[in-house]
C-alpha cells in the first residue's frame, strides 16, 4: 500500500465548517470562449454574494476582464488572469512576454501560466524554466501561478520533473490543470506535486503553494485534495495562501451541500 493509498484511507470528519473552509479556498473560474462583459458581471455579483460570510480566495478569469473585474469585486477576494498563450502555452516567446507585460501593468493580483509541454516532453527543460524565470522577472509585484498540465506529462517522473522546473524557476503556486482537457486534477498528481512541494520545503524553508483544478466539481473531490494536502504538506498548508482548488461548479455545489447539512 502506498503513502496515498494510507492518506485516502484515513477518516475525514467533514463538517458544516470544513464544508465553509473548502469554499475560502476556491478559485472561482470564468474561462469560456463566450466570455463577454455581461457574463463578467453576472459571475462578479455572484462572487460578491458569498455565502455564510465566506467568499472565494479568488476569481480567475481571461486576462482581457482583469482590470473589470479587479474594478468590481469585493476586495477581499484576489484577481487572477490567464495567460500566455493559455491552455496550450504554444506562442512566439516574444509574443508570451509582452503579453506579461501588458498584464503587469494592470492591478490584478496573481496570473496562471501554463508551460509548454512540447518543449517539455521533448526534454527542452532549459527552455521552460528560463521561460518561467522570464516571466516571473516581468512580474515583480503579482503571484505566479505556474500550470503544468499534469494530464498530458502522465507520469510520475514527469509530473515531479515538471514540478521541480517551476518552483525552482520562481512560481509561487504550482497547478494541476488548466481544465481545458479531459484528464484534469487527479489524487496521484496532487500527491507527487506536493512531495516535490514538501522537498523543496525542507531543503529551503520556502513554501510553495499548491492548485488543483480541472474536473473538481462536488464535495468529494474536494474533500481528497483536503487530505492529501493535510497528509503531506500539514495544517500549514490548510489556508487560501498556499492552497487554492481551481473550479467553477465546485462553488455552488459546495453551498448546496452545507444547505442540505443545515436543513436536515
């Protein structure tokens, strides 16, 4: 038996509160191509109506709608945008960069970049962390959300290789998925993802945050990542600074759930 196999056995009580602290970890997300400003507001006024007092840690959205929506949100919830070049991170470099540049310049607080898992898989991994390290320099005062893409790397070693690139290249959270491909977050990837978090924890006393998304949509799959977060990085890890869980149905179904708690 594995260290995940003992992880997912070990009992969860999940209560109403867990229940109100999975929502605080939320990213909301709005990344559709029929994205406009109506949908923008209608996804603002639904974020700003919490639930029970909690809000999401933040609202992730096209980079396009950064500055609306930084413009219109409760300011206790962050900003994050998408870009270069996302989901398949396939561009002219130059074109990724300025493209960063631009993004810097408005006043959201974090943005989610994906590698290029072409040159990845080809072994360029000079490539992707010097891309990283670039970005990271024309983002001097905003998170860096670093996706990896873990359902195209597929393997242990891959997802810990990839892993390894980003956080020693500068990323301030490292992600599963960008959402957009059939396999999205799975236990196995968020388990080798945060052993390569608690490494680099050890060796450094930096700690690196940790986002699954893609394919999180009730209070089960959020309940695992619960515990594997719990079970390898400890109650540390546990808050919207270090772990965030990328998702849209997520939010509302996690709300139906402490309803149904409360009534029954």
């Amino acid at each position: 038996m594995t260290k995940l196999d003992n992880i997912l056995k070990q009992e969860l009580e999940v209560s109403s509160d867990l229940i109100l602290r999975l929502i605080s970890f939320i990213d909301l997300t709005s990344l559709n191509h029929t994205d406009n400003t109506n949908v923008m507001v209608r996804f603002i006024e639904h974020a700003n109506l919490g639930y029970n007092n909690y809000f999401p840690a933040a609202v992730c959205v096209f980079s396009n709608f950064g500055d609306f929506v930084k413009k219109n949100i409760n300011p206790s919830i962050n900003v994050a945008v998408v870009s270069t070049c996302f989901p398949s991170g396939q561009s002219i470099q130059k074109a990724k960069f300025l493209e960063i540049e631009c993004v810097n310049e408005t006043k959201v607080d974090e943005v989610d970049i994906v590698i290029n898992r072409g040159e990845f898989l080809g072994g360029n991994f000079s490539f992707v962390a010097n891309e990283i390290k670039e970005i990271k320099k024309r983002l001097p005062h905003k998170q860096l959300k670093v996706i990896l893409e873990t359902g195209e790397l597929i393997s242990e070693h891959n997802i810990r290789k990839a892993s390894q690139i980003a956080i020693e290249s500068g990323a301030d959270f490292i992600k599963t998925s960008t959402g957009k491909i059939s396999i999205g977050s799975t236990p196995e990837a968020v388990y080798f993802m945060c052993d390569e978090i608690l490494k680099h924890y050890k060796q450094t006393g930096i700690k690196i945050g940790i986002k699954p998304a893609g394919g999180i949509r009730d209070l089960k799959d959020a309940t695992i990542i619960y515990k594997i977060v719990k079970g390898v990085l400890g109650e540390e890890w546990l808050n919207s600074k270090l772990l965030r869980i990328g998702a849209s149905s997520l939010y509302d179904n996690l709300i139906t759930e402490h309803k149904t708690r409360l009534d029954s």
